[in-house]
C-alpha cells in the first residue's frame, strides 16, 4: 500500500480504513498486490467499513479488476458478491417505483427531478448494482410539494413522521403546511411495500443551510431516461456542488466514504464538465471551503483528477492541512460515532453552531412549533387557551429526549465529546468564508 504524503494524511485512521481508501482508487492495484499481507482483523474491519460506508460493490469492482481476484480470501469475495447482488435488486425495485411514481405526478403536470441515488446509480456509474440507494429522493416546486404528497399518498404512501400523516387524514391543511414550512422534504413510505421516497422542495436542511440556488438548478435542468421512466436531472455542474456540499455542509463531513465515491464517478463520468460553473456558483453561494475541502478529500485519497485552476480558485490549495485530516478522520468516524449522536441530529447541529445567537435560535425553533403542530401533538384544540401552556410540556418532553445524549455529549463519554468537539470545529471551518 502507498505510502500517504504530507498533503494525503491518513496516520489518524485504522489500518482497515487505509486498505480500504487505497482499494478503491483507480490505482488500488498496488494495494491489491500486497493483499495478502492484510491479517484476517484487518480484512474484518474493511469489510464492516464497506458495508457501513456503502461502498461494498465498489470494493467488489476493484478486487474484480485486480490482476488477480483470486488472491483475495474466498469469504471477502462471497461477501462483497452478495452486497453487490443484494444492491442490484433493491435498485431495480426502486427504478419501477420512481418510473410509477414519475408517471403519476407527469399525469398531474408536477415537473420531478430525480437526486442522488436515482441518477447516480444508473446515469454516472452506469451499473445500478454499485450504487447503493436507500430510498427514492425527487425535487419538485414548492409550490407543487403538497399536491405530489397527495399524490403519493394516493398510490398507498403515509408519510414517515405520524403527526404529519395525521395532519394529513384529518384533512388539516393550514396543520400540514405549517408543519412543512418548517422542513426541506418529507418522508413517506409505501404501506405495503416499505418503499421510501423522500420529496424534496428545497435542497438545504434548515438545521444546515448552506442555499442552494434552486432556479438556477431548474433552469439547468435537462431530461433524462432512468429505467423507463422520463425525468429530469440536475446538469453534472449542480450534481456535484450537490454532493460536495451536502456533505460539508448538510452533514459536516459526518457522512459517509459513499459521498467520495460520488465525487469521483462524477468527475470521471462527465469529462466535459464546466469547471467555472462550479467555482463561480460555489464563490457565489458562500460554499468555497465546504466545496473545495469535499474535492480535496476526493483528490487526496481517491486519486480523483480535479481541475487545478477550479482547486485554486475555489482556495483548495490554501486549506487547513489539520482541518482537511479532521475532516477526513470525521467522515470515516461513521462506523465508531455512537448511536446516541446519530439518534440526536438535532443535538450534532446544536454543536456545529458558532454563536450563542445561533445555538437560541435552534433551540427557540425546535421549542415553539407552530400551534397547529402542538395541537395535533397534545391533542388540543388549536385556539384553545390551554395550548400555550402544553409549550412547557414540550420543554419536558425535549429534555426527556435529548438530556441523555447532550450529557454523553459533553461529560459523561470523552469519545463522544471530542466527536462533537471535532463536529464543532469543521462547522466553523467551512462556515468562515
């Protein structure tokens, strides 16, 4: 394996998470040549690695092209053949869905762009069976996002969050809409299948905003074909300031290896891409640090071949080099960060906040939901007097949720606390420009 450079830092990282960046450059087989090497432990932790991070088939392609897979433990390969197959099918059950889906909104003229996993999967790797994609992810209008619920709920959909779909049955749309206001896509899941779609009408958690300029993404939107299903997908330009910046800036680098991986598929799928569209939109957007770091990362461990002149301009090559490792050593902190700070994303962007301001207006935002909400939540009467005082049942009831996990957070777990102290400081670091 080679040996990591001052600017391609890994000495804070697993041997398993090592081998495993080296395996999935395009150049892996130099790591691949010296597999035999790896102890048993080592090939344990590449494979939870892989499987957490989403990248299994991936690693299964590389061992595939290797001079000589046989090489490999036998109980690797079946294992990654399995994950690539078992990604294979649950893609071809989500395309059939989005192609009724996307048949059903057209008859309703709701334009639709397929994210992430739809396009990815099949327009940029080109094999459905490496791109793992967890549920069904569409943009639409703001405007339109209540009648594309209404029409999902009508091909046997309920949305995930139960006072939303409650909201919803009892045909409560000021409660609906105030409770929508306050997110940025929601959730439904099939009630006999289990197929998730996520509807999207903006692109930008309002815990981690970071702006993305819609009306330039729909108007560079351009029509696609995903299975049999006619769409539209964002232009290769937004696509990966989509990724780079939901990364850096929706997660904190707290993610997963899967968002590299996307990175490095789209440069390597899209040779024509328009590197002055992304710097100019990510200089324009605030996004310079967020976006630049993500392609660093890319670049550095996945041997991705970035434009210089967009690297420099963006201030790639003026980044933190201590900042750059944390961040690489936080994204693969996926398979060690405790399910307490995965089960309180609230608490994580509580964290990553720089001000007190800030932080208040977190907390002031998830205390004081609109009164329609508490209503459904309390079962109160929306203009009854007594719901203003069910705002100190929810203090409670916040404080029941979260006071375990901000005590792990800050004293009771050291490996908690200083994930969150490292969160933290990537949030201030990307959020300086």
């Amino acid at each position: 394996m080679e040996l990591p450079s001052t600017s391609n830092r890994r000495e804070n990282l697993s041997p398993g998470a090592r081998a495993l960046l080296a395996l999935l450059r395009p150049a892996g087989g130099a790591a691949a040549a010296r597999v035999q090497e790896f102890p048993p432990q080592v090939w344990n932790e590449i494979l939870e690695l892989a499987q957490r991070h989403g990248v299994a088939p991936l690693l299964d392609r590389a061992l595939q092209s290797a001079a000589a897979p046989a090489a490999f433990p036998q109980r690797v390969r079946t294992r990654l053949a399995e994950e690539r197959r078992a990604t294979a099918l649950v893609n071809l059950r989500n395309l059939g869905e989005f192609r009724r889906i996307a048949q059903a909104l057209r008859e309703r003229d709701i334009p639709v762009i397929a994210l992430k996993g739809l396009h990815l999967a099949e327009l940029v790797y080109r094999d459905i069976s490496l791109r793992p994609m967890i549920d069904v992810d569409l943009l639409v209008s703001r405007s339109q996002r209540e009648q594309a619920i209404a029409v999902l709920r009508r091909h046997g959909y309920g949305c995930e969050e139960e006072t939303l779909e409650y909201a919803f049955q009892e045909r409560r749309p000021d409660a609906a809409e105030a409770m929508l206001d306050g997110k940025y896509h929601v959730g439904l899941i099939h009630r006999q299948a289990g197929t998730v779609v996520e509807i999207h009408w903006t692109l930008d958690d309002p815990l981690h905003p970071y702006g993305p300029p819609l009306a330039d993404i729909w108007r560079s939107a351009v029509s696609a074909r995903l299975g049999d299903a006619e769409t539209l997908i964002m232009s290769p330009e937004f696509l990966l300031l989509h990724v780079c910046a939901h990364l850096a800036y929706n997660h904190i680098f707290a993610f997963s290896l899967r968002a590299l991986c996307d990175i490095a598929e789209i440069v390597r799928a899209h040779p024509e891409l328009d590197w002055t569209v992304v710097v100019n939109q990510g200089r324009r957007h605030g996004w310079r640090i967020g976006v630049a770091a993500a392609l660093r990362l890319a670049r550095d461990h996945l041997g991705v071949q970035i434009s210089a002149d967009a690297l420099a301009a963006l201030g790639g090559n003026a980044l933190d080099a201590g900042l750059l490792a944390e961040a690489l050593v936080h994204l693969v902190a996926l398979a060690e960060i405790p399910d307490e700070m995965r089960a309180a994303p609230n608490l994580m962007a509580f964290a990553g906040r720089r001000g007190l301001v800030a932080k208040i207006g977190i907390a002031w935002n998830r205390l004081f939901v609109p009164r329609a909400e508490m209503a459904l939540i309390y079962g109160i009467p929306e203009h009854s007097a007594r719901l203003s005082l069910y705002y100190a049942v929810r203090l409670r009831d916040l404080v029941r949720t979260y006071a375990a996990s901000a005590w792990a957070f800050s004293v009771s777990d050291p490996q908690l606390a200083a994930t969150t102290a490292r969160h933290a400081r990537l949030a201030k670091w990307i959020n300086e420009a």
